[in-house]
C-alpha cells in the first residue's frame, strides 16, 4: 500500500504542474498513466469520472479519486496533496517574483510563448477525451456541432455542452 501511495504521489504532483491551460491539457497523460501504465482504471470508467467532474461546479477534483481507487482513502488523500501542492508551491514563487519582473522584455515573451502551449494541451486534452466518448456518427455530429458553437458564438460553452448532452441522451433514447 505504501508504494502505491508513493506512485499516486509522483503521478499526481506531475500531472498537476502539466495542467497549464486547465484539466483537460493534462487529460492525454492521465489517461496514459491511469489507464494504460497502472491500470488503475478502464477508459470508460476515466471518462466518466472526468465528465462529471468537469459537470460539477468549481475545479474538476474528481480526478483526484482516482487515488482513492488505486489505494484507498490514503491514495486519494495522497492524490489530492499531490494535485494541489506543487501548483500551490509554485504559484506563491512566482506570485512574490511576478511584480519585480513584470514588464521585462523577456518575461512579455514567455508569458506569450505560454498562450499557444495551452492551447495545444488543451486541444490535445479534448481529442483524447473525444476518441473515448465519441464512438458513432450520432456522437460525431453532435460534438462537431457543439464545437463550432463554442468556436462562432458567444453563448456559455457550459451550456452548449449541456444542450449536447440533451441532444446526447435524446438520441440515445429515440434510437
């Protein structure tokens, strides 16, 4: 139990300072982690578990039960310092040098540099997601649709993804 702790420990701290841009840009190594290298989980049931995190209101924390799957209540207790910690840590570093540095030539770059960065975890995070869940030409249309929503309008992609989901459930049920 203690090595498992362990493990839940380093994968968690990596996984939460890769989380730049959010959850989802750290979805595709989750999901390698959890799913392929320690089997803590079946793709289904990490899909799931995602999903009705990024439901809920706040921080997806649910994947932090993951811990807890792969070890108990000390593995999710682990997983949730682990996820929390290092950002926590770095966070405060970087806020106490941020006003002495800011405006710097170099500092405008990489804050610049990072923008493209997060969104490419963050696009990389959606398709690993989607390869899971989008599995028929029903769930492909509607994730298109809700996609180029979020793209050409302004309306709360909270609530395009929950008109999918109706779509989703509708469509499961007309079939």
């Amino acid at each position: 139990m203690i090595d498992d702790v362990v493990v839940i420990a380093r994968v968690f701290s990596s996984l939460s300072l890769l989380t730049l841009g959010g959850g989802m840009a750290a979805y595709p190594e989750l999901t390698r982690l959890v799913v392929d290298v320690h089997r803590w989980l079946t793709p289904p049931q990490l899909d799931q578990l995602y999903g009705v995190g990024q439901a809920a209101p706040g921080p997806n924390m649910a994947i932090v039960s993951i811990g807890a799957f792969a070890a108990g209540v000390p593995g999710g207790i682990m997983a949730f310092i682990a996820f929390l910690g290092p950002p926590a840590v770095l966070a405060l570093v970087v806020g106490r040098l941020w006003t002495r540095v800011r405006g710097r030539p170099w500092f405008v770059a990489i804050q610049r540099g990072l923008a493209p960065v997060s969104i490419g975890l963050l696009l990389a995070g959606c398709f690993t997601f989607a390869k899971g869940s989008v599995d028929d030409w029903i769930s492909a249309a509607i994730a298109i649709v809700v996609f180029g929503a979020v793209l050409r309008t302004s309306i709360n992609p909270a609530l395009l993804v929950l008109a999918g989901a109706i779509a989703g459930i509708v469509a499961f049920v007309v079939a």
